[in-house]
C-alpha cells in the first residue's frame, strides 16, 4: 500500500453529528489519514473552506438541509475537480448512485460499512483515484469521471433513436414500469430494450447504462 509522506486532508459533510464524530475518531485513528475539518451540510463546507486549506477527501452525506450532497458534489467538481468526493449514504438504490456519480463522485459506501472496508475505501481513492466496491465497480466511475475517451465507455457503439430514448429516462428516477408509460410501449417490450443494451454495452445493471448514456453524451451529467 503506497502512501504519500504527508498526511491525507479528509473533511467531513454530513449533519448527523454523532455519526461525524464516530467517523472523525475512526479516521484520526488511522496512521495516513486526519480530520481537517467538519461540517453539517454544504453550505457550511463551503464556508469553511475559506479559512482551512483544500481536503484532498470529502467524505459526503446525501440528505443534509440547505445544500444536499448533490449539488455540494457538484459544486466541487466544477470548481475544485482534484478534490476526491466519498459519497456516504444509507441508499444502495441505482438513482441515487448514479445521480452522485454524475455529480463528480469518485466512490459510494453505505452509513453500515465495516471499519476495514471504510480504510480500504480511503485507501483506494488514494492510490487509485476511486474506490471499488460491491455497489458501484471502479470501472464505471473512472469512467463517468474521466475525460480520457480510450476506455470502453468512450467507443460509442450503434444504438437506434428508440434505445437512446430509453438510455436518456434510464437516467432519472423514473421505475422502468413508469419509463415503459413515458414511451407507450409495455413493460415487456420495455425489458427487451434492457436486455437487448445490456448485451450490446456488455454491462449488467441499471447503473452501466446510464454511465454509457453518460460517456455518450445522450444526457447532460448536470441533469438529475
């Protein structure tokens, strides 16, 4: 495990004070790792960065009041990009996933995380530059992240104007009952499409279409 000679800056947004604490403990803990500092939602994050210096790791929370962690991981990725985002939350479902990957989130981990993959997930985005994990795999967030179009998500492959239409509502919340209402087909055909991208992306969840869809350009990453 390389590491770098200083100590790697972590901040902390989330408005559960007590679960901040246990978390800034857990990190201040760890050789590699301190807390440069805390706050209860982004507006105060971005308060506070007028006084401390850039964090190298934001560890994230969604649901904060005033500025939630969408639009706080967004705000970072448009003006301080270098700066890597954590997402911590209590949802494994794919909107919320992928709607802060499209936010500039390098990684997602869940509130009930272990304290060794905790470690590992810092560790990673440290040495890799995102973290892989049961949930979300690197490989769809470098690629939702990275400019470099040499990957797999770059090579835009042939799809017809109706599977662009269903890659583009595969990208909100809408369920895929509701996205086979929005097209007027039914919920059979519906999961043909799926099936059918599946094979042709060679990707197997909700979440490796909308990053292709993503990578494409078929959606503007700053929709939710």
């Amino acid at each position: 495990m390389k590491h770098p000679d200083k100590k790697i800056d972590v901040a902390l947004v989330d408005d559960h004070a007590l679960l901040r604490n246990g978390l800034a403990g857990l990190i201040r803990s760890m050789d590699h790792f301190t807390v440069l500092f805390e706050a209860s939602n982004g507006i105060e994050f971005l308060d506070k960065l007028k006084t401390f210096p850039l964090p190298d790791i934001v560890l994230m929370d969604i649901n904060m009041p005033l500025m939630d962690g969408y639009e706080t991981a967004q705000w970072i990725k448009e003006n301080h990009p270098s700066i890597k985002v954590l997402a911590l939350s209590m949802y494994d479902n794919d909107q919320a996933i992928i709607r802060m990957l499209k936010c500039g989130a390098k990684g997602y981990i869940l509130k009930d995380i272990e304290p060794d993959e905790f470690k590992a997930a810092l560790d990673s985005l440290v040495n890799k530059g995102f973290y892989y994990s049961e949930i979300v795999t690197g490989k769809l967030i470098h690629a939702v992240n990275n400019s470099d179009k040499s990957g797999h998500f770059g090579n835009v492959l042939i799809v017809n104007e109706r599977e662009i239409e269903f890659l583009k509502l595969v990208c909100t919340e809408k369920t895929y009952k509701e996205i086979a209402d929005v097209m007027c087909l039914s919920p059979r055909t519906i999961d043909g499409y799926r099936e059918a991208l599946f094979e042709k992306l060679n990707v197997k969840t909700r979440i490796g279409l909308a990053m292709y869809a993503i990578r494409s350009g078929f959606v503007d990453a700053n929709i939710h």
